[in-house]
C-alpha cells in the first residue's frame, strides 16, 4: 500500500506551501489567530441562533472542536443517556466525532421518515467526505434495486467459504470469529456482485476486506478537521493516501474483466451468435447504464463499502449469541431441515426460516450498529412534530433507545431468539416482526425512505451463511471470553476480539445436494 512519505519535509503539503509561498512566522502566526478568531465568532454565532439545548458545547479556545469531539467519540453513550434524562421526548442538539448534530426523540421517527426537505445522502457525503479523493465510493448511494436473491448461487459459495474458513476437523478448535466471518460474507458478496470467478480472486477479496474499515477509521481523523478544512487537510493524513491506492486498485482489478466482457459481446453480435450473460451486478450496470460511461472499480466499492461489514456485524453477532444456546440452535437446525426438505434453495424458503428471522431481528435489536440512526440533513428549513424548526444545513439523527423500552419490549435487555416469532401471532403487530421491517421501535435498517435499500439482499445472504454455518458446525465461546461490543461515537460494533470453539457436524440433511 502507498503511504505519504512524511520522513521527508518536502513532501508535507504545510511545509511546501510555506516555503513557497514565503510564509514566515509572524504571518504564520497571525493565519492561526484569525482562523481561530473566525472558528470562535461562527460558533458564537451558530450557538445563538439555535434554539435546541446543547448539551456537550466545545469550550470556546478549543481550536476546531477537537477535545470536544474526542470526548464524545469515546463516551457517547453515556452522553446521550445523560442529554435523554435531561430532555425527555424532546430535541436536543450535540457535538460529536461528526459534528454538531440534532438528536431527535425516537417518536419523530415516523412523522420524519420521508420528509422531502431532510435528505439522506448529503449527510454521508459531508460525514465520509465524499469530494475528498479515496472516499469516492461514498459519493453515491448503492442501488440495490438489482441485487436479485439468487440463493442457490449464494448457498454453493457459503459451502466452499465456510469450509474454507473452519475446515473439516470434528474436534473443537478456537477460531477468531470476526476475520473468519469477514472472509465469508465477503465471498458471498462478491458472488452476486461479480461473478463466479472474481469472488475467489484474493486480490480483490482484500481489497473488498479492507477498504471499507479503512475508510471508516480515516474518516474518522478526518472529522476532526472542520469541513472546510477537510480538503486540504486529507493531503497530509497517510491514511488517505493507502484509501486513494486501495481505489485505484479496485479499478485495476475490476477494468480488465469488465473488457473482456465486452469484447465478448461484441464477437458474439459479430458472429451472429447468442450474447453472454451473466447473473451479477457487474452485468446488471452494464445493462443500466447502456453505454454510458461510469467507473466500475468505484460502484463495486460502493455495493462492499454498503454490504460487506455491515453484514459480517450482524452475522457475527447472532452467531454469538447463538454460541451459548444450544437448545436454539437445535431447534433452527430442526427448522431448516423442514424447510429446506420441502421448498429447496428458494426464496420462499428463507422467509419460511420465521425463527432464524427472529433470531436475527433481536440479536440486531439489542446490538443495533449505531445508537442514533436515521441521519439525515436538512436541505430547507423543516418543522418538527413539537413545532420547533431544524433549519437548512442542520443535520439530526433519531435516537434508538425504543429498541430497549420496556414499555415496548418484554425483559428488553435480554437476548430472547422467539421474541419476534411470537410478534407475527399477534396481529396488530407482525407487519413489525420481520427482519427486514422498520419501525420507531426497531431502528435497525433505519426507517422510511431512505431505509436500508439492501436489507432485503443482506437478510437472505445471513440466512444462508446461517443454514451452512449452524448445520455443519458445533459452535461455543472460547472458555473465558465474554463478548463486549465496541463503541466509538454512535458506532456499536460487535466485539472485533470475539473467540469461538468450532467443530465440524453431520447434519440431519446434506444442504448441499438439495
């Protein structure tokens, strides 16, 4: 991986800039006063006008709000507990590891769910610095409108990456569970993105592992900056420069199959012969975009930077809390037996898998990945259910603490696998039961139209890595281990330390001949 050599002074953008632009120290000095001096009076001058309470406001000589944004990145959650008892069912505004953001009480969420003037996209370009070059696969959002469910495709790759992964012995072995899962979902991924070759190419495959991480950690340093800051600033962060690389390598990878394909094509209308297809979403934008130009090695990104790590969060964390239940996990063995034995690799099939689904659904609840979901930012000024105003260029986030109420949720902070099984009993509430359903009370996926469009795809590839993984192996925590999620800001990820025992089964059916 490239980085910027910051051994060599000349190859700093500050120290260049100064030196030839003749800079010298007085004026140097007098720069970082009146940034200072102009970061103090628009604060002064933003706190003003809000009306929303601010709960963590920076002090007034803390340069770009770093010690403030730090702190909050490192105690968020015990912030947000404390801004919540302060402001009960009201808005409130923060300062976080993003910026100032308004915390909305989880009752706005359906008034706001689609709500024209608050857009989705532009708070990922201002939080991932979308115009900064090695963030360009967070410039557009991934249209997963095409991410076809072609679960037999899927369930012969789960076969070959979990084998792959935990192997064949049938004594216990200690696994991390976290890169082994990565590794899985990645494959699985890549099959439907690209093809039954590419999905085994290592090269890409750490590519697709990697990038997504990197891009989270970089920008976070990168958030400390102030906006307007950002694009100069991204010049001197090594950590930009391995993010630029890691694009650049995607589209070396990603071209060449791309020409082949299309060169294949045009022999064929040549010849007069049948056109190859080929069911992957590589294929589906070519169709998309009838020859119109786009850049293939930055939309692949984009589907793994939106698809990849999300999933292996959520996968990794039901197989945890499977781990120790084994009298669950028999009986979602026993229910993929039935399943599976009656319809096959359908999809019909995996909406049938109702216990797995809820299992699924609470292991998300109760470790969702974000604390405050929903982000959006206002592109005209909106009025809120309570009357108050959130005014153009704010953003806001809605908090998720529904996803514990006990007035919701029975015993809400226990992991209960049949909970959402009993939901689509009841029927003034299955419509909520699904995995894949949104609601005030299950921030999961986010909510309204702007909900996670590839939740649909991302259910049936859990489901499927599920059926391999539960049927072909025994699973425990490793002796001693206690899993810890890990939170930085409003980010809730399962425990990157995780330890699991793994042994190889004989299941009651071969889910691979089916």
């Amino acid at each position: 991986m490239a980085y910027a050599n910051t051994d060599d002074p000349t190859s700093n953008p500050w120290t260049k800039f100064t030196s030839e632009q003749g800079l010298d120290a007085p004026q140097l000095v007098y720069l970082a006063l009146a940034l200072l001096l102009a970061g103090v009076s628009i604060r002064a001058i933003t706190n003003k006008e809000s009306k929303f309470p601010y709960v963590n406001p920076p002090k007034a000589m803390d340069l770009f709000s770093k010690a403030c944004k730090k702190h909050f990145a490192e105690n968020a959650s015990t912030i947000l507990a404390h801004a919540r008892s302060l402001y009960p069912m009201q808005p409130f505004k923060m300062m976080t590891d993003a910026g100032e953001v308004i915390i909305l009480p989880a009752q706005f969420a359906n008034e706001i769910r689609n709500e024209a003037g608050l857009h989705f996209m532009q708070t990922v370009d201002r939080d991932f610095h979308a115009s900064v070059p090695g963030f360009e696969p967070f410039a557009a959002g991934s249209n997963s409108d095409n991410l076809i469910q072609i679960t037999e495709p899927l369930s012969a790759e789960a076969s070959f990456a979990t084998q792959l992964r935990f192997g064949t012995s049938t004594e216990w072995q200690e696994f991390s569970l976290i890169p082994e899962i990565l590794d899985v979902v990645a494959r699985l991924s890549s099959r439907v993105f690209l093809g039954d070759q590419l999905c085994r190419d290592e090269a890409w495959l750490e590519i697709t592992k990697t990038y997504t991480m990197s891009a989270f950690n970089v920008a976070n340093e990168l958030r400390l900056y102030p906006t307007w800051l950002r694009s100069f600033a991204h010049w001197a962060i090594p950590g930009c420069a391995m993010l630029r690389s890691q694009v650049a390598r995607a589209r070396t990878v990603i071209a060449p199959v791309l020409e082949r394909r299309r060169a294949a094509r045009q022999e064929a209308l040549a010849a007069g012969t049948p056109v190859p297809t080929f069911n992957d979403a590589l294929d589906w934008v070519e169709e998309e975009t009838q020859g119109r130009p786009y850049d293939s090695g930055v939309f692949q990104l984009i589907l793994s930077t939106a698809a990849i790590h999300t999933t292996t969060d959520l996968l990794s964390e039901t197989l945890l809390q499977l781990a120790g239940r084994p009298e669950l996990m028999a009986q979602l063995r026993q229910e993929v037996v039935e399943v599976l034995t009656a319809s096959g690799w359908k999809k019909t099939s995996l909406f049938n898998l109702k216990l797995m689904d809820s299992v699924i659904k609470d292991a998300q609840r109760l470790k969702p990945m974000t604390i405050a979901s929903m982000g959006r930012m206002a592109t005209q000024d909106v009025k809120l259910p309570n009357g108050e105003t959130l005014r153009k260029g704010q953003r806001c986030l809605v908090d998720t603490s529904q996803m514990r109420d006990a007035d919701i949720y029975e015993k809400p902070d226990e992991f209960d696998g049949y909970r959402f099984e009993r939901m689509r009993n009841d029927a003034a509430k299955q419509n909520q039961a699904h995995l894949v359903s949104t609601g005030p009370a299950h921030l999961g996926f986010g909510h309204g139209q702007h909900a996670c469009p590839g939740r649909f795809f991302a259910a049936n590839e859990i489901k499927v890595a599920l059926c391999h993984l539960i049927m072909k192996y025994d699973w425990k925590l490793a002796p001693g281990y206690t899993p810890m999620p890990l939170g930085y800001g409003f980010s809730l990820g399962v425990d990157q330390s995780a330890q699991v025992m793994v042994r190889r089964r004989t299941p009651k059916i071969d889910i691979d001949a089916i």
